[in-house]
C-alpha cells in the first residue's frame, strides 16, 4: 500500500467511526427537543413592543422547554432589561445558562445588572471577547465558557461557534423535533451564512430564524441571495427584528406572509404557533 492510499484507508475509518459515534455533526434524535414545548421570550427590542414593555435599542430573549432555561443576550440598558425581564413574568432566579452573541453594548448592556441579582449562572461568550470583559464575567458568575467551535450547550442547544464576520458572533440553534429554530444576535457574519452553519453543526433543516439581520439599506438582490440560502436550509418561519432595518422587515414580511413571525419586548413564540411540514 503506498502513502496516498494508506492516508485514504485512515481517513474513511476515521469517517466511520465519526459515523458509528452518532453521526457527523448529527443530533440523531435523542437530544431533540419537543417543538410544543418550546417558547421564546423577547425581553429587549427596539421594535413593536407589547403594552408594559419599554422598546429601545438592542435585544434579549428567554428560551424555555429545554432542560435548562437560557436568556440569550440582555440589550443595552439594565434597567430597561431588568424592568421587561420583570414585566415578563421571569424571575433573575429562573435563568440557568446566559449565551452571549457578540460583544456590543446593546446585547451586553444588562449583564451587570442581571448577575448582580443572580451569578449562580454559566455564561457563554465567543473566545473572541476581549479579555477585560471576560475578566469581569468571571468574577461575577459561577463560570464563565469561551466557546470556540460549535458545541452543544446542553441537550438540544448549539452555539454555532465564534463565527467570523466583521464582528465576531456566536448564534443558537435549538434542535426541537419540528426542525431547528435559530437565533441571532445581529448576525453580523450573514444570516445566511449562521444558517448554513446551524444545518452544518445540527445535520438537521431550519424550521424558524430569527433575531437581529443587520441589513439596513440591503440591497434587493441581497436580501434575495439570503432568502435562497433560507430555502435550500428549509426555512419555513422568519422573523426579523432589531438592526435587521425597517425596509428589509418589510421585505421578509412579504416574502413569508403568514409564515412571518412579529417579534418585539414582550413576544412570546410558542412552539404550538408553528405548523408542521
Ligand atoms: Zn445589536
Ligand atoms: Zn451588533
């Protein structure tokens, strides 16, 4: 056997052994979460509030129906997020796990103000955090992980991984068993580049994104190219708030008609809310 086909014996076996230890990137099922169960709070956004919430600039949700209950981002403002935190109905207490995007003020502005009230969490950030930040977290929590790659939080939830971009971010995709729902911070890497990474790192099809897209002022034939990416993923629900920009709303609003899901401080997304395909 020469070098070359020595080389290509080793990697088909390390193939299949990836294969045999549960698939390649694959949730193969054990780990799904129930779609009916899942909810998703807005706490923080600067659009469309529901009565009681304050809008302002930045964004923040709670997930619930995963073994651990996760606040993804916590906006700009603490107390701001801490009064829409309350307005919801959702104790500091009730929080297990936080999972930062990405390091701007708007989704890191109520972190302080949050673990102050409760540092008995674990907080995910990008390994790309400076290093002042992550000092700071980590005398103020019970630990703080720097994620690198893709890794699963716990059972279900991913992070895509420190993504690059012209900011560094990290994402979440949550692995229910109606498909993947994935959440974005600004989704300053391209939308559509986090979820081709989600269908990457779950091995499975998009249900529903949603979050921050950052395309103000995208051009027509951009917005186009994202929504291609969406299909070939199996997108079937969208819903797209924050820096995504008013005309760019519009134009997902349109794309997905009835399949659109409005966001804002005070929204909750039900998994019960999605039709199955
Ligand atoms: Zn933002
Ligand atoms: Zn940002």
């Amino acid at each position: 056997m020469n070098k070359r086909s020595m080389v290509r014996v080793i990697a088909a076996s390390a193939l299949l052994a990836a294969l045999l230890a549960g698939g390649a990137g694959g949730t193969e099922g054990e780990n799904m979460l129930p779609l009916d169960k899942l909810s998703i709070r807005i706490i923080y956004d600067n659009i469309d509030p529901e009565e009681g919430f304050e809008a302002q600039w930045g964004f923040s949700c709670v997930i619930g129906g995963a073994d651990k209950t996760i606040l993804f981002d916590t906006g700009g403002k603490g107390d701001v997020f801490m009064n829409n935190l309350a307005e919801a109905g959702i104790s500091p207490s009730d929080i297990d796990i936080v999972v930062i995007s990405h390091e701007h003020w708007d989704h890191i502005g109520g972190l302080g103000a949050f673990l102050e009230k409760n540092p008995e969490v674990e907080v995910y950030v990008p390994a790309s955090f400076s290093k002042e930040f992550k000092e700071g977290v980590k005398g103020s929590c019970s630990g703080l992980v720097e994620v690198k790659a893709p890794v699963e939080i716990i059972p279900g939830v991913y992070s895509t991984g420190d993504m690059n971009g012209p900011v560094r971010e990290q994402s979440l995709a949550l692995v229910t068993d109606g498909g993947v729902v994935v959440i974005t911070g600004c989704a300053h890497p391209g939308v559509d580049r986090i979820v081709e990474k989600a269908v990457d790192v779950t091995g499975e099809n998009v249900l529903f994104i949603m979050g921050g897209f950052h395309l103000r002022g995208a051009e027509k034939t951009r917005l186009d190219e994202i929504t291609s990416v969406f299909d070939k993923c199996g997108v079937r629900y969208c819903g797209a708030s924050h820096c995504t920009g008013d005309e760019s709303i519009e134009y997902f609003m349109e794309r997905y008609g009835d399949r659109y899901v409005r966001l804002g401080a005070g929204r909750v997304i039900r998994g019960t809310d999605f039709d199955r395909f």
